[in-house]
C-alpha cells in the first residue's frame, strides 16, 4: 500500500495530515560546555546525533514498528549556536511510502536569556522498518488503513 499527501478524497487526506502530525516530536536541549566544538558553537556531529534520535521517534511513532535510519540527506547547518543557547529538535514525518519513510528534522536555536530564535540546522533522514531478524521489510500501514476504513463509515 502506497500512502501519500497527495490524496484526494478531502476526508482521506485529512487523516493522512493527521497521522503525520502525530509523529511530530520536539526534544529541547541546553547548550552547555561540554557539547561544543572548538569554535565554541554546537559541535556538528553531536547536533545531527540528536536529530537522528528526533528522527527515529518520530518514525516509530508514525509506523509502531522498528525503525532505522538507512540514510541521511541535504542535512544543512544555516547558523552556528553558541553556549548558553537552548535548542529545539523537531522532526516530523513528511513522506511515507512502502518501504521507507522520509523524516524531516530541523534545530531551533535561542539565547537563555533573549527571545531570539532561529533555524540553525535542518535536514531528512530516510527510516525503513526491520523484521525480527533485522532486515529491512515493508512497512506495514495497516493501522493507518483501518482508520481509513473506519472514517469512510462515517
């Protein structure tokens, strides 16, 4: 079964946006010494780290099945974060399709004692569903198709 934004029935399109607004996940971090790089800003490696946890949360909430991330794309660091700066990691999922699932994660960044905020990294991690012997498998929307059936009914 291939799930897609792109549906036509208003009803059916309605509970697919809904699903993926379910998946959506915020995790909130403070920046503190100790995850800096030498440049004194968010150590890169540690930021994607985040946002590939942000990534599989939101997957799995989004499937209610093991998940992992097979791959990373067009992640982009826009501005740096320095200490003293809260972030948020949202990730939500914006495509589903048979086998894998296209998460988009974003970092917003804000000084702890200014009202400042801003985008400071964002990118999509592709998540697939694993079998009890931890091989990739088709993601098994079933849940999502019952709900489905359920709203034609009423």
């Amino acid at each position: 079964m291939f799930i897609s934004i792109a549906i036509f029935d208003k009803n059916l399109k309605q509970i697919m946006e809904d699903f993926y607004n379910i998946s959506e996940t915020r995790v909130c971090k403070a920046l503190f010494p100790n995850t800096l790089n030498a440049n004194n800003t968010l150590f890169g490696g540690l930021g994607m780290q985040w946002m590939d946890e942000v990534a599989f949360i939101a997957a799995t909430r989004f499937t209610k099945q093991r998940m992992f991330t097979a791959n990373t794309g067009n992640i982009k660091f826009l501005n740096t974060v320095p200490c003293n700066s809260i972030i948020e990691v949202v990730g939500r999922v914006v495509k589903a399709e048979p086998v894998r699932l296209t998460v988009r994660v974003e970092i917003y960044a804000e000084d702890m004692y200014d009202n400042k905020r801003y985008l400071a990294i964002k990118g999509d991690f592709i998540l697939v569903s694993l079998n009890s012997k931890n091989k990739p498998q088709r993601i098994d929307y079933s849940h999502i198709k019952k709900q489905i059936e359920l709203s034609k009914v009423n």
